[in-house]
C-alpha cells in the first residue's frame, strides 16, 4: 500500500486569469419533423451551456461538477473550440477565442489540450502506442524528424509512468490495461508542453483501485510541467481530492462556485447539499441515505421555470419558479402510491393531462366528460391534505373552479441570479435578499387574504 | 434465521480458449438466505459477473462448470438447460447494467410485462397482470399514467427502474442484480439503492449485489463476499468485515476508495492476474504487503476469524499447516509502476 499527500496547492494570485469565461452559452438546435420544417418552424434547442462565468487563474484546478445532463461536457469542449459557442466570450490570456475558425483555434489547441473519459475510445486501435503518443507532433509540425519525435515520445511515456518507454511504444492499445491507456492518453496530451489540461472524467472508466494511481499522475504532472486543470466529473469526491475550486452545474448553468474547502464543508445550494448526501459512503453504519431529491434531471430542451431544480428541491418556496408541470408530477406521484383501483378511479374523472405539459405559470385541469369539475377540485384537495408541506402549495397562488374546470394560478417565479455568500458564488433564491422579501411579501398578501373580511379594512 | 434459499458449492466456471482455460470462477462457496442481501465485489476480471451469470445458466458455449448450485431442492449445474430456463425469472431474477439496452424500443412497457407474465404465468387473467405490472412499478415510483409509452420516454433511472420492476413482477426467490447503478447518476443511484434495500424487507427476495464500489456494499448490503482473481477471499457481515478486514486485499480495497472522508490517496500497486495462469499458492501474494514465504508456496486455507466471518489467508493460519520459516516476509520482485489495472 502507498500512501501519498497531497500538497497543497494555492493558485497564485496578482496574476490575470489565464481563461476568462463571461457567460458562454452553447446551444444544439434540434431537427424538428419533416412538417416542422415544411412549415419553417424552429424545433428548439437544447441550451448545453447557458450563461456560465468563471475565472481561471494559472496553476489552479477548477472542479467542474454536475450530473449526465448538466452541460458540463459540452462546457469543456466549447472552451476547447469543438462545439461552437453560441454567445458569450472566452478569453486565453486576454485574447478572445470565441467564432476563431478551425485554422485559427488550430496552434491553441498546443496549449489547451484534453483527456476524455473513455481511454480505450482515446486510442486509434490501428496505432501504436508510440505513434498515437506522437502524433500530436506531427499534426502541429512541432518535431520532424524521427529521432525527434522518438525522443520526445519517449520523454512524455517515462514521465506518466509507463517506463521502460520502449517497451510500451511499439504495443497496440489492446494490449494495454485501462489504467495503462488513459496514462499514454494523458501522454499525449502533454506531448506539446500545453497549458491548459480539460480533463473529463479521466478517472470514472477505471477500476476503484487505479484511480487513486491516475489522479496522483494527475497532480505529480501538475506540479512538474505548471499545468492548470479543468476537472470535469459528477464524482464530488475526487474532486475534493483534486480541486482548488469546485463548479456546481445544474441543466447548463453554475449554480455554485467556490473555494473546495467551503463548498464541502458549507454547501450552500440545496443541489450541492443534496450532490453530497448522495455519495455511498464505505461506512456500514451509515444506511442509504432516504431524504434524497425526488425524480432526476429534467429534460433540456424544456427546463423547469424559475429555478431549474424547484422540481426536485426540498427547500423551495414560493418565487421558485412553480407551474403546470410540477402539478402533473405531484398527481402522478400520488397515483403512484395508491392501489390501482383507486388510482383508477381519480384518473377516469380528471381529462387530459397533456395540457399539463406545457409549461405555463398557471393550469387549467379539465374534468373528464361525464364528471364535474367538483370532482377534479375534491382530488386537488385529496392531493393537497395528502402532503400538506409539499414546497409545491407554497407557489400556488390562487385554486378555484373556474369554467367547469379547475384553475390554479402560480406565484411569478424568478429566474436565480448570481449572489455571493462568503468566499462562494451561487444561484439560489435561498440567499438572494430580492427572492426572500418577494416571497415575504406574497406570504403577507395571502395573510391578509385569509382574514375575514370583516377583519380586512381595519388591518391597515 | 431466515431459510438459505441459494447455496454454492466449490463453484468453477472455466471459459474455454485458443489456449489454456479461463479460470473466472474457482472453487467459490457461498450461501444467501431469504430477504438478505450479498454483496460481492471485486476488481474488473475477478469473475464476479461471471459467477452471477452462472448461477443464472448464461454462461456462453464452450464454458464449463463444477461444484454445485442448490435452488431448493435442485443443483442447478445438474438439471436439464430447459428447466433452469423455466427457473429463469420466476425464481432467479435478474437485473443488469446497462438499462438503455435492455428493453425493447418498439413496444411499450406494458407489452414488456404483459409478454413476461403471459410467459411465465399464463394462467392469471389480464387483469390481474395489469395490476400486478402496475403495483411492480409503482414499488419502482413510475407511475401508472406512463403504462403504455415507449422506453425512449423514459430516462435512465427510469428504465433501470423498469428493468427491476420487470424483474419483480414475478416475485424471484433470487435476484442477481450486476452492476445495477453504474451507468447511473448519484442521486438516482442513492435513490435505486434505497428501493433495493426495501426491496429485502418487502419482497423476502434473496439479492445477490455485484459490485465494484464497496460504498455501495456498506450502505445496501448485509453481507459481503470480496473476491479476487475467481476465489472469495474474504466474507462475512457487512459491519465485520468493513470494521475489521482480515484479508490484506480487502483491507487494500477499502484503502483505495476515494470518498468524501479521504485524506489519502491510495492503491493496490500491480494488476490483478491473468485468471489462465493465475499466481501460485495465493493468488494475491505478489501484491501483498503481507506476504510470507508460505503465501508463494502452499494454497491458503479458509478460516473463520469470527462468527460467520471467514478469509483465505495465511495470516490468519492454520498456524499448524505453515511449514517452519513459513512466516518469514517474502521476498518479492518490485512491481512496476505502471503494472496497473
């Protein structure tokens, strides 16, 4: 067993960012049907990236963190120039990098250069590894001849570990260990001297035992050749291990950015909160965790109003962002829980519930025909008596018939801006004093409305 | 106690090469009784998904066995391929990794359920399948309004979750479930691993959980198996044996989780072996810290350290069966750096 400490390792400050990102957007359009294009109607997009700020100071390792979903792939390939960004700037060393063309991007790619997740997918399987190491060579005309080339191949393999290099140079990559491939991976990708390494989840495909062994490699390169990393993973505990700073994403957006110390040991967003909660501890005392946040990551093409995770949060309120859709969820979960009969029986009265499914600040439900809308406002009100403290009634402004049918009306929602709270960025309403006092203020409207009337005039 | 519902005996499934055979399962004996879960965990290549896909009768032509598997009162490996098949999903269920490619893009989830119960119990009334599907799935949170859509509504955890609704639907004695959260996302592995964990209590189902990440053995299992190049090394209660490992390769795969209480990187230097030529005598002694000179010259001999708590080792003797001078440290070739898995 070998133990190593990790030093500590504080980015150096007075100096300009190496990476400057302000409000980089990356969208996917996506195709529509063929009669959505006949009809020259947008099919929408998928906004990947949407409005993330950061800084990168040289010699810092900046942990992006998020779920399948988050954006967080897209975000390194963008800051790399392989997906387009839509909007937003991104700045190396002061220059804008940003709508560079191909040609252009192409000397950059010397310095910032990445490690993707699968090794084995890293690896032209027709290729040395002594070709594939220096091949980067080649393509960037940095070395030309052979000894050259050799040499510097040679230089990159013994520095990763896999020494003797000429015994590794002339293997294929099947015959390699995962560990051993994402080790000439990350030969590679050091090969030109770069400065920037965007690392995305080098270490998820490999065996418990190993990653310790990569993310070591990871900082002894760090520190030999003054590297700066991005980290990206959905694994929040080796970025513990690894990062000076940590990124939350959450459907293409930061929702909390800090110093790692304070983002692990005052996680502020309930997203981070919950992120941490959720990793298996190898602690048999402890049991798995129950209070976890319902469902899982909506889709991006239509995220939730308001705050993307009010859907899944156990600390939303009313200014959350509440809507139709959360009112489909919360019906379903309770169907779920009942016995099919009865199930059966609330569903046949309520009518469609696709018109649940667009998102709107207020929702009408239909009664099924040959049922009243009585009926559909008793199941609200089951549903309601049902989970009382669900954050849900807390955005529900206003319930009645209405129409034969039974309208409910939402609180305005407001979309999470950036606010600071020690030495840590985030986007929760949580902490934004505006949110708060609009949600007090809601809070006292309804006060005042639940009076009697009597009572109403002499209030004030 | 509860019934013992599954008891392997000197198990061995060799996979047949160009060469020499694949040793992948050797010589492993464990039990699993009703509405307990074991956990069994292990590097990639130690054979763990080999023997969960033994005691199911998947493994592909060309391989053989030995030992015994006894379902009831049946071994398994004796009885005709036919009726492990009739076994297969009734009393032995199984859920595996991937979700995205296990269910059928072109029809609907009720047609996944209808055709499982229509094959295994033709005699219940379609009704009764529709209520039973839907309680199924809602013992998965889906809900009984998504019944007739396609898998590709549904995201991953969802169709992770169907796959297990789809494995309970016929009430399994056993569930073998590979690497069910892998592919997953944390939170909605913490939410799977907690409907598995209800699922002992609810279902009596006796759940074999192979696994690579011993956190999820902590949190969701009452016993652990830890196996290593085709043995079970170590096994005993989940709190035992976190607490007191007694084989230094558990100890070493405990050392090397990353978790949010680390303070020390660490790892098993080396790669686990070839299972065609694995080590002699113990098969971990070239990457044990431990290692005597008996490790590299006579077959380790099971012990109980406790109660119910059993390890490979000779650390932990007989005392008697090492020969004089046995104890003394081995002298090992060192292992390179990048001998890595």
């Amino acid at each position: 067993m070998e133990a190593v400490t990790v030093p500590e390792v504080q980015p150096r400050s007075g100096e300009d960012a190496l990476l400057e990102v302000r409000d980089l957007r990356t969208r996917f359009s996506l195709r529509g049907s063929f009669f959505d294009r006949l009809r020259g109607r947008e099919a929408g997009s998928v906004k990947a990236v949407d409005g993330v700020s950061f800084s990168l100071q040289r010699g810092e390792v900046l942990g992006v963190v998020g779920e399948s979903g988050s954006g967080k792939t897209t975000l390194g390939r963008t800051l790399l120039g392989l997906a387009a960004a839509t909007d937003g700037s991104i700045k190396f060393e002061g220059h804008e990098i940003t709508g560079l063309s191909e040609n252009a991007f192409r000397p950059l790619r010397r310095r910032l250069q990445i490690v993707f997740q699968d090794p084995h997918a890293s690896l032209n399987p027709a290729m040395t590894i002594g070709e594939s190491v220096g091949h980067p060579l080649k393509i960037h005309g940095v070395a030309r001849t052979r000894e050259e080339i050799e040499s510097r191949v040679v230089e990159a393999l013994e520095r990763v570990g896999l020494a003797p290099a000429q015994q590794y140079m002339v293997k294929y990559p099947t015959d390699l260990s995962g560990g051993q491939k994402q080790r000439a991976v990350l030969a590679r990708a050091i090969i030109l001297g770069p400065d920037i390494l965007i690392a995305d989840e080098p270490v998820s495909m490999l065996d418990m035992s190993v990653r310790a062994k990569i993310l070591e490699l990871m900082i002894d390169l760090k520190r030999e050749l003054d590297l700066t990393y991005v980290y990206i993973t959905h694994d929040l505990a080796t970025a513990k291990f690894f990062c000076d700073r940590i990124a939350i994403m959450y459907l293409g957006k930061i929702v909390e950015i800090g110093p790692a110390k304070e983002i692990y040991a005052d996680p502020k967003h309930p997203y981070t909160v919950s992120l941490l909660k959720a990793i298996p501890e190898p602690d048999p005392t402890r049991t798995v965790p129950r209070d976890l946040p319902r469902g899982e990551v909506p889709d991006a093409v239509t995220p939730p109003l308001g705050c993307s995770f009010h859907p899944r949060c156990p600390r939303a309120f009313e200014v959350c962002g509440w809507e139709s859709r959360d009112l489909r969820a919360l019906l379903e979960a309770r169907w779920t829980r009942m016995p099919e009969a009865e199930y059966r029986a609330e569903r046949e009265v309520i009518g469609s519930l696709e018109s649940l499914d667009e998102p709107a600040m207020s929702a009408v439900v239909e009664p099924a025909s040959g049922h009243s809308a009585g009926e559909v406002l008793e199941i609200v009100d089951r549903l309601r008596a049902d989970a009382p403290d669900d954050p849900f009634w807390t955005g529900v402004a206003d319930l009645a018939e209405r129409d034969g049918a039974v309208a409910i009306r939402f609180h305005d929602g407001l979309d999470p801006r950036d606010v600071e709270s020690g030495q840590s960025r985030l986007q929760c309403h949580l902490y934004d004093p505006d949110a708060l006092a609009a949600a007090e203020a809601v809070r006292d409207e309804r006060r005042s409305n639940d009076r009697p009337p009597s009572d109403r005039g002499m209030a004030d | 106690m509860s019934e013992v519902v599954l008891d392997v005996r000197e198990l061995r499934a060799w996979y047949g090469t160009e060469g020499d055979p694949v040793r992948a399962v050797d010589g492993v004996s464990f039990e699993i009784r009703s509405g307990e879960t074991l956990g069994l965990v292990g590097e990639s290549g130690c054979g763990k998904s080999t023997l969960g896909r033994t005691i199911l009768g998947l493994l592909p032509e060309g391989s053989a066995t030995s030992g015994e598997i006894r379902y009831r009162d049946r071994n398994l490996l004796a009885v005709s391929p036919k009726e492990v098949r009739s076994l297969r999903g009734p009393d032995l269920g199984l859920i595996f990794q991937e979700p995205m490619t296990r269910l059928d893009p072109l029809v609907t989830i009720e047609h996944h359920f209808m055709e499982t119960l229509n094959a295994h119990e033709p005699d219940l009334s379609h009704r009764e399948k529709r209520t039973r599907s839907l309680e199924a799935l809602a013992a998965m949170g889906i809900p009984p309004t998504r019944f007739k859509q396609y898998p590709h509504e549904f995201s991953g955890g969802m169709r992770q979750r169907i796959m297990i609704a789809l494995a309970l639907v016929l009430n399994p004695k056993v569930l073998v479930a590979d690497e069910p959260t892998t592919a997953l996302d944390v939170i909605v592995e913490g939410q799977i691993l907690g409907i598995l964990a209800d699922l002992r209590r609810n279902f009596d189902t006796a759940l074999l959980l192979i696994t690579h990440n011993l956190g999820i053995v902590a949190e969701a299992c009452d016993r652990v198996a830890v196996m290593y190049a085709g043995r079970i090394v170590e096994q005993g209660g989940a709190r035992n044996v976190f607490a007191e490992p007694a084989h230094p390769y558990t100890r070493a795969l405990l050392d090397s989780i990353i978790s949010l209480g680390t303070t020390g990187l660490k790892y098993i230097p080396g790669a686990p072996p070839s299972l065609i030529d694995p080590p002699p005598a113990c098969r971990f002694h070239p990457r044990c810290p431990n290692a005597m000179e008996v490790c590299a010259a006579k077959f380790p001999i099971q012990v109980d350290v406790a109660e119910g708590h059993s390890t490979e080792c000779w650390l932990h003797g007989p005392q008697e069966e090492i020969p004089p001078g046995g104890d003394q440290p081995l002298e090992r070739e060192e292992i390179a750096i990048a001998e890595e898995a």
